[in-house]
C-alpha cells in the first residue's frame, strides 16, 4: 500500500470524499424550498444531486479494486517542498497585490513558486521573477491596463 | 445545399480575413503550436489562461484564437512526440511508438512531413464534414423541446464522463460535481443564492476561470513539479530539407493517411470519444490490416500517418455538436462554449442562424489557421526543436503568475484567485485519489442549462418524469435516454467481465499525460 494513504485503500478514500461533498450539498440545497416535480423549487436540484453524488461515492468505495492498481504505484512521492511553493505563490500575490502593488506581488509569486524546483537555485529564481516581473508589468500595466497599481502603500 | 454551403462560408472568410480577426487567428495558432512542443503545457490550461485576455475581445475574435490555440497544440504535440518520445499530450501518445524509432534511425525530418501533410489532410476532411453536417444537425435540433434537450445533454454528459480516461463510475461522479458547482449562485428563477455558504462574492456563481485555472493549472503545476522528466534532445536536429518525404514514404503513407481521417471523423461524431480515442483506434486498426505488423513499434511510417491524420481530423469534427446543438465533446469544447457564454452567446441550435459570422468566420478561420501552421512548420521547425529544451521549472513559475494575473484581471477581484487556490488543492487531491477532473468542466458548463430545461420539461409535463421515455410523444428522447441506458448497461458488462478471475477486458492503456488534453 502506498504511503499517501496509508490506512485504507485509496477508493474508500475518494467514496468518503463523494458521500461527504453529497451530504455537504443535500444539507444545503434541504434549506431552501424544495418544491414539487411539478413546480420545481430552488432546492429541489441541490438535494436531487447530493443524493445522487453520495450514491456514486457508496459505488465506488463499494467497487474498490482488491490491491493497488497500475495508477495507484505511480503515484508520486509527497512532495511537500514542492506543493508548498506552489501554494505559496499565489497566497503571497494575493496578500502583496492587496497591500503594496503589482510589482512586489508578481516577483514575490515567481520567486518563491520557482523555489519548489529542487533544482532551481536562489540565482536562477532572482533571474526569473525579475525576468517575469518585468515582462508583466509591461503586458498587464501598460499594454493592458489592468487596473492595479504597480506600486503603491496601504492598498487599494 | 452545396449552394447556400458555399456562400456562407464566402461569407466566413469575409469574416476571417478582417484584419484584427486575422491576427488573433495567427496568434491562436501561433501560441498553441508553442504550447504543443512545450512539454509540460497543455491546450487546455492555455485556453484557460487566455479566457481572461478575451473578455474584452469581440466575441469573434475571441473563439477564433482560442480555437487556433487547440488545433494548434495538436501539431506541436506531434513535434514533442516523434522527437523526444515524449507523450504529453494524450492524442499523440499513440504517435510515440513509431515516430521516436523513426527519428532513432534519422529519419525524424520525414515523419513530422508526413505528419503535417497528414495533419492538413485530415483537417481539411473535418472542416468539411462540418461545413455540410452542423447545419443539417441543427435543422433537426431546432425542433427540440425543453425534454429532448434535457435527455440529449444527459446521453453528452455520460458518454464525456464514462468514455474518457479513468474509472467511469469516478468520471460520472465528477459530472455530478461539475453540476453542483454550477448551481452555485443565485438561482435563475427565484434569485436565492444557493451554496453560497453565506459568501457574498459566490452569489454570482463560480467563475469558469477560476474553475479551469483551479483545476488545470495550479493542480496540474502540483503534479508535476518535481517529476523530472527525462528526456534525450540528442536525435532531435531536424532541418527543413530532411522534412520532404519520398515518394516511397508518400505512397506507403497515402492509404493510412485516408483511413485515419475516415476513423477520426467518425470518432469525432460520438460524443465524449475525442482525439485521443481516435488515434489509439487508427493505429490498432492501421497495425491490424497492414501486411508487415511486425514492422509497427519499429519506425513504421504507416504508423505515424494514420493516427495523426485521424487526430486531426477529429479535432475538427469536435466542433460539430459544441457549435451545432451546444453540446460540448471534451473539456476544450466546454471552455469554448463557456468563453461564448461569458460573450452573452447562448449556445445551441440557434446560434449559426443568430450569429452566423461566428460559426461561419471560425469555420473559415480553420483552412486559414491550418495552412499557416503548415507554414508555420515547415520553414520554422528548427525554432521548435530549440523550444523543445524550455525546461519545465522555468515554465511552471511563469505560468503560475499568470494563472493568478489572469484570474484577477477577469473581475478584478482578489477573492477569485484565493478561489482558484482552493479549487487547484482540492483538484490535486482529487486527481491524488484517482479521479480525472476533466468531466467537471462539462457538468459545470452544462449545469444551468440542464436544470433550466429539466425544470420547464417538468412544468409542461405537470410532473410526469416519465415524459423523457413517452416514446409517442417524444420519440427522439426516448432514444436519447435508451441510448444513456446503453452506456450504463456497457459499463456494468465490462466491469463484471474485469471481476471475473483471469480474464481481463481490453482497455484502452491510459496516456501518461502532463495536461488533459
């Protein structure tokens, strides 16, 4: 068994997941009027398909496959590092891009997303995100107004 | 019929030859055939980074580009896999077995000019198909009423979800989950927000955006960092001269060339077999009649012809149903028709009479966009190759900013890239779990459309649900939903043949692919 799941098998993981995102969504779409077929209400779909989606995740934990399958041993390994950066990136555009611009922001994402290469050195990432930062602030400022400051303090 | 065919597409390429339409059709397929060789990128998360750049486009321009972008991709995808063995994009998998021998043995200059010959071919049959075929379809689907609508889009979506890659019954559960997504917003008859979770900023639903770049880009990112592909750039110097085939090669490749572009327009009329099936049918078929299958898997130059000629053309022929009755084939098909949507564009059957200059302008911005890659790849080739070495942790970076720009640059709102950030995590795990996330686009694309038609269906019928199979009444529904039958009725017959000890039913082996394609 892999190590990404270690306790179960990896379809009762992704038959969990389904009965839950079904249940999150009958619960919801039962908040509003359901109505009758005949005059269907805004809940009425929410719930039909909840139901369903926690039917199929039952069908599928229920189907799971005896052993690993192909797909499953070629899962990669955790890759936290990686992952990491690449959540990373984006949080920090949004977080610079409110409170000082989009020249910090877009540097900053660049920078620490090219970090989860692990191949990628402190040189190479400085070079990219200012290659990249310069090639945006051009497109996105000046070629097509995006309006967002490049510069600025205290947000927008 | 040829008749009014061929005024109106004189008329398209009035329309496809304005210059401002001209130049966005050129960049599409510009950008695309980079994207193509690129390893690592796909059509699809291109297309989904460009959708930002078209809001403020005419809607013309707009599907012209973004088309070119996936048609285009599909002849960089060749270049990437005759001559690295690399199969990142999933249509040209198959092309691999026979092509990397070829270029082993020197001989890579002929395959890609077999290949874009057979490309050219195969294209020119799938504009052609559709020249003649998407009026003639939507002649009989104007005559759809709120039911036949509803049970077409339910046979689209299960074939879309149970025919790709992957486990069906997953792929059925990500249609589900596409179609949640989509109810999220307000409701279209009553105005309650629905799903919200008491989040202002969702009550006008979930950007498609933020949904594609989610999924396809910062999922996609997290897959792949790290993977290292290994890839041997030593056989791949190809110059334009090598790229003239011989006669020999030109007659061995003719016969392939015809039956590839037969198989993949049939292939492309079969909701939910896009060209990626195409493909691996064409090469078994091409290795089943040919005299010498043992020459196949050792530089084949049949092998190489049929399959690429029959991705072509059903990539051309996938936009049949999309632009004819709205019904997209595959997830690029379902962020065309959501680019159009974002246009104010109802897609359907009336859409070539209601907007004839974008049907018929991206019909003619086909030939257009398929003779320039013809230029585009002939003379340039040596550029491609060099592009062939972009190493990925310089793309990944690049291509997060702009996932995060674009995003923002649709609405210029911060809370839609925190939302594509939880899209793209949650994307991740659900491909960590085995699921393809491809169908999710097409039940979100599809989703209002379906519950808008489901519940008029229902008001007409006062509630008699079984008005989809009243086969005196609705005759072509009924059809529509005993043909969904069939596909669920398949599925369980081969899932029971799997479970049975020893004996395994043939699959179609899974890509090893970077990007959906």
């Amino acid at each position: 068994m892999h190590k990404l799941f270690p306790w179960w098998k990896r379809d009762y993981y992704a038959g969990a997941l389904m009965i839950l995102l079904g249940l999150i969504t009958a619960h919801e779409g039962s908040n509003y009027p359901l109505g009758s077929l005949n005059q269907m209400g805004p809940g009425y779909f929410p719930v039909a398909l909840g139901i369903l989606l926690m039917i199929l995740g039952g069908l599928i934990a229920a189907t799971a496959t005896a052993g690993a399958d192909a797909e499953e041993a070629a899962l990669p390994h955790a890759e936290w590092r990686g992952w990491a950066c690449i959540i990373g990136g984006p949080v920090l555009f949004i977080l610079l891009g409110r409170s000082t611009g989009m020249l910090p922001a877009t540097f900053a994402c660049v920078f620490v997303a090219a970090l989860g290469d692990r191949e990628t050195t402190l040189k190479s990432a400085l070079v990219l995100a200012t290659c990249v930062t310069v090639f945006g602030v051009i497109l996105f400022h000046y070629l097509l107004k995006l309006p967002m400051p490049v510069l600025t303090w205290g947000g927008t | 019929m040829i008749e009014t065919a061929l005024t109106d597409l004189w008329y398209g390429f009035s329309v496809a030859f304005e210059p401002h339409n001209l130049m966005w059709c050129f960049l599409g397929v510009l950008v695309g055939n980079m994207v193509g060789v690129l390893p690592g990128m796909g059509p699809v998360a291109t297309i989904s980074i460009l959708l930002p750049l078209t809001f403020g486009m005419k809607p013309v321009a707009a599907i012209l580009m973004l088309a070119g972008v996936y048609y285009g991709a599909q002849y960089g995808g060749a270049i990437c896999s005759i001559l690295l063995n690399l199969p990142c994009h999933p249509p040209h998998a198959v092309t691999c077995l026979d092509g990397y021998p070829l270029t082993k043995q020197g001989k890579g200059g002929t395959a890609l000019g077999i290949t874009v010959i057979g490309s050219f071919i195969g294209a020119s049959f799938g504009i052609t198909e559709m020249i003649f075929l998407a009026p003639a379809l939507v002649s009989v689907a104007m005559k759809f009423g709120p039911a036949e609508v509803c049970s077409l889009m339910l046979l689209g979506l299960l074939a879309g979800s149970t025919l790709a890659r992957g486990s069906p019954l997953k792929g059925v559960a990500m249609t589900v989950l596409g179609l949640i997504i989509g109810i999220v917003g307000a409701d279209i008859e009553t105005g309650t927000p629905r799903l919200t979770f008491g989040l202002l900023e969702l009550y006008d639903g979930v950007e498609i955006v933020a949904l594609a770049l989610g999924v396809f880009g910062i999922a996609e990112f997290m897959k792949s960092i790290n993977q290292n592909i290994k890839f041997d750039t030593k056989y791949a110097n190809v110059k334009v001269r090598d790229m003239w085939p011989s006669g020999a090669d030109i007659r061995r490749s003719f016969f392939p060339w015809i039956r590839g572009t037969l198989i993949g327009s049939l292939c492309a009329l079969i909701p939910g077999t896009g060209p990626t099936i195409a493909s691996f049918v064409s090469y078994a078929t091409e290795k089943k009649i040919s005299r010498t299958p043992e020459r196949f898997g050792n530089g084949a130059i049949e092998g190489v012809a049929c399959p690429e000629a029959s991705t072509h053309s059903s990539v051309q022929g996938d936009f049949i149903p999309t632009m004819s009755l709205g019904i997209p084939g595959d997830t690029v098909m379902a962020l065309l028709l959501g680019a159009l949507m974002i246009q104010g564009i109802v897609p359907g059957p009336q859409l070539i009479s209601q907007h004839p200059d974008i049907f018929w302008g991206l019909i003619a911005s086909f030939w257009i966009g398929n003779i320039l890659l013809v230029v585009l790849n002939v003379p340039m080739i040596g550029l491609w190759v060099k592009m062939l070495a972009v190493p990925y942790k310089y793309l990944y970076p690049s291509a997060l900013f702009f996932v995060c720009i674009g995003v923002y640059g649709a609405n210029n709102d911060m809370f839609q890239v925190g939302l594509t950030l939880f899209i793209g995590v949650f994307g991740y795990i659900l491909l960590l779990l085995g699921f393809h996330p491809a169908p999710i686009l097409l039940g979100f694309v599809l989703g209002p459309r379906f519950e808008e038609n489901f519940r008029r269906a229902m008001l007409i019928s006062r509630g008699d649900i079984w008005v989809f199979v009243d086969i005196k009444n609705h005759p072509i529904s009924t059809v529509f939903v005993g043909l969904s039958a069939l596909l669920i009725i398949a599925q369980v017959v081969l899932w029971l043949r799997r479970m049975r000890p020893g004996e395994r039913a043939p699959r179609i082996a899974p890509a090893p692919s970077q990007a959906e394609g």
